[in-house]
C-alpha cells in the first residue's frame, strides 16, 4: 500500500528471480546462469514453463557458498 504522504510504495525484498533477473542481478551471462544451472551449482525451481531462482541461492553463490 502506497504512503499517502509521498505516495511511495514500500520496498519489497526479492524472493526470486527470472533467468534475465538473475543475469541483471549478479552480471552473469544468461549462458553462465545455465551452465551453473545445469552443473548442480544454483539452485532453480519451475512454475509452470518458468523457470525462477531463489533470491538465497543466488546470493549464496555470489557469496561463495554454491549449492
């Protein structure tokens, strides 16, 4: 709900992200995103044809800490 004095809307933390999200989000390439995908490296769901990334394992692996 937006503040009625600025009329701004709270921001809301990030539980997931798209392949291109992800991509803008860490700098990886789309390419990169799937390899890591692929090798068991960052963890993905599917919701139906879309394929979406957990905001925790992205940051784990910008972090280090690769699934």
């Amino acid at each position: 709900m937006p503040n009625i004095e600025t009329g701004e809307r709270p921001k809301v933390e990030r539980l997931a992200y798209t392949i291109k999200e992800a991509c803008q989000a860490s700098t990886y390439s789309e390419a990169h995103i799937y390899r890591l995908m692929a090798s068991g490296k960052l963890r993905y769901s599917k919701a139906g044809r879309r394929t979406v990334i957990p905001a925790s394992a992205l940051r784990n692996l910008i972090e280090g800490e690769a699934a």
